[in-house]
C-alpha cells in the first residue's frame, strides 16, 4: 500500500498518522510504505510509532515547487515501481486534488471521501457517507490498482501496539519544463491559529451571533478551551468569517472531541460537516432547533447570555489547573 503523507511543523500531520492507522488495519501481509515530499528524519520519527514499515522521501523538490499536477505524476511514478494495488490519501484540500490526478495516471479507480474501509489491500470495499451524510455507499473497485481518500478526523490516529523502525529511502526527483502552474506567493494566514480540521476543540459560531463583532464571544470561548474557531456557511457567505473556517458539506469536515455549536441551527448541510464529532454541545434560544437533535449537551439560552458565563467558568477552571 502507498500513503501520500504530509508534513507538519512537528512532524507528520494528524490526517497522514490517520492514514497509517487506516492502512494497518487493512494490510493484510503487504508492506505499508509512505511517500513524503520533503521531510525531515526529525519530521519521520513519529511515523514508526504508529506502525509505517517504510518511507520514501522525495528530495530534490517541493511540493509548491512541482505543483499538484508533477506530484500526482510522482506518486504514479512510484506507485507504478512498487506494483501498488492500493493508494491513500486524505481527503484534505490537497488529496481533493492530487487523489484524482494520481488516479487518472494510473489508470485506477478512485473512491472518495471514505469514512470505512474493511477488507484487505487489493480486495477493499469502503464505505462513503451520500446525499450529505444520509445514507452511505459501500464501494469496491474492479481497477487493478484502487486510489482511496479518507475523510479526516474519522480513522482515528492511534500509536501502534507493535512500532516499527521505518525504513527511510530517499528520491531524487527533478521537475522538468512540464510545470504547468508555479506558485507566486504563500501567504500565511492567522499565523498560530489552529485550523479547524485538525484541532481537537471547535468552538462555531452561526447567524445567531447577529454581527461579526459579535464573534469575540465564541472566539474567547474557543481560547479558553484550547480550541478553533468555526463558522456556519451563513455567516461565512455573508463575510463575517473566513472561508477556511467553514464547517459543512461545502467546508470542512471536523470530528474533534468537542464541537460547541453557538447560535447554529443545524440545517443537514451543517451536520455533514460535524456529526462525527465526539462530543456535541449546541447553545440555541430555539428549543426545537435540529442542532439539539444531534447534541449531546444543549443549551437553549441567549448566546449573548450564555457565551460570557461559560468563559469566564471555564477560564476559571482551568486557571486553578
Ligand atoms: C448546497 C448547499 C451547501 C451548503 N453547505 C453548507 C456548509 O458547508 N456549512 C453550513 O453551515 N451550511 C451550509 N449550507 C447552508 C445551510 O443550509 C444553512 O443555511 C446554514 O447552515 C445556516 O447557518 P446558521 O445555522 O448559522 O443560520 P440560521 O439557519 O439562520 O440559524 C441561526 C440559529 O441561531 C439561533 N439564534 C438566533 N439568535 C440567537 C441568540 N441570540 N442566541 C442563541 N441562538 C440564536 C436561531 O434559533 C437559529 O437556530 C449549504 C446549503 C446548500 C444549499
């Protein structure tokens, strides 16, 4: 099996050790190998612990330096050399993009967006949630190699009970004059911000905070609790939050620990973005609201009420901490 695997400050991103925790289980005999562009031995120390037999870093290169387009070429390249039956990815902003690339080089089919896999490689049937979490399909593949990307935050990251030394093997890959888009500039946003799909605490605000200076009230609640802000596509399409903190069907997936839901209804679209979610808190001053359906704990109050009595309690629980 081959995992595309991404990097993080500290290591690998949340979303790859997902991805290695959802290859383990389907192996079967066949050797788990990563491909990285451009990590560190430092960065590829943690993914022995969570059972990835070996690694193939590729130097030479960046990925905003090839483009999406030369980095699908060269998981394709690779896995075409190793005989792969399968290929992972996460579907992330990245994986949406690179996944199908890699597919249509390779020839394979793709099935998107799993939140299951069962079986073992070459003989996989995953299981992907339809009509915006409503009812779920369970997909197998004919193609001889089969591309899968897994939703984050689902296939929870856990260390293996067997770790394993990795074995590194680096790439030297050079980009030709084939480079169709070349990255100007990145720009980092909220620079220390968490993201919204890999922070354990979210902590989103809906059309029922009124106004966008509103929003300090479920950003306090989201400091105080170590978390990320989200938002509700209503006031993101309104311009009172940025796109990147979008949770639903047409944002982003979350599963964090805790999802608090502030002054959000819960319409289905939202609920493909966070129903996987361990623990649900909704705060609504509409009682029959659809976000209490699926909360495991609501409050049916103001926000502007109940928002600055839950942080100040918070803050001062975890001031005596
Ligand atoms: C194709 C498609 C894709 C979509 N994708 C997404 C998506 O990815 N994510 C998403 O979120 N939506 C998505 N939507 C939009 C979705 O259908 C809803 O319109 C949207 O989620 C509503 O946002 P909201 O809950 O903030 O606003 P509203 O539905 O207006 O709800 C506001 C809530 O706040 C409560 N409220 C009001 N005042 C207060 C107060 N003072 N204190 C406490 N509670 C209060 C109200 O009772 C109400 O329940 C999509 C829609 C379509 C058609």
């Amino acid at each position: 099996m081959l995992l595309y695997l991404e990097p993080s400050s500290n290591g690998l991103k949340r979303s790859s050790l997902e991805l290695i925790t959802a290859a383990r289980a389907v192996a079967g005999g066949s050797t788990i190998t990563g491909l990285v562009i451009g990590a560190t031995e430092e960065q590829l120390a943690v993914a022995g612990e969570y059972g990835l037999q070996e690694c193939i870093v590729i130097t030479g290169t960046t990925p905003q330096q090839a483009g999406n387009s030369n980095v699908a070429k060269i998981i394709a390249d690779t896995a075409t050399e190793l005989g792969t039956k399968t290929v992972l990815f996460a579907a992330n902003s990245t994986g949406k993009d690179v996944a199908p690339r890699t597919a249509v080089r390779l020839q394979a089919a793709i099935i998107p967006d799993c939140v299951e896999l069962h079986g073992t490689t070459g003989a996989i049937e995953a299981v992907r949630p339809v009509f915006a979490g409503k009812a779920f399909q369970r997909l197998s593949s004919t193609t001889p190699t089969t591309v899968f990307t897994l939703r984050p935050n689902v296939f929870t990251a856990k260390k293996s009970d067997a770790p394993v030394q990795t074995a590194v093997r680096s790439k030297t890959v050079t980009i030709g004059a084939d480079v169709r888009t070349t990255v100007v500039t990145n720009t980092t946003l909220n620079q220390g911000s968490l993201d919204v799909a890999e922070a354990d605490i979210v902590v989103s605000g809906g059309r029922g905070l009124k106004a966008p200076e509103h929003f300090n009230l479920v950003e306090d609640l989201a400091n105080a609790l170590g978390g990320a802000v989200g938002a509700s596509r209503a006031v993101v399409d309104a311009g009172w939050r940025p796109h990147r903190e979008q949770v639903g069907q047409t944002g982003k997936t979350v599963s964090p620990t805790m999802y608090v839901a502030c002054g959000i209804s819960g319409a289905v679209q939202h609920l493909a973005g966070m129903s996987s979610s361990k623990i649900i808190v909704a705060i609504n001053k509409d009682k029959d609201a659809p976000i209490f359906k699926v909360a495991d704990y609501g409050i049916v109050g103001d926000v502007f009420d109940v928002l600055p009595k839950l942080t100040a309690k918070i803050s001062a629980l975890t001031s005596h901490n």
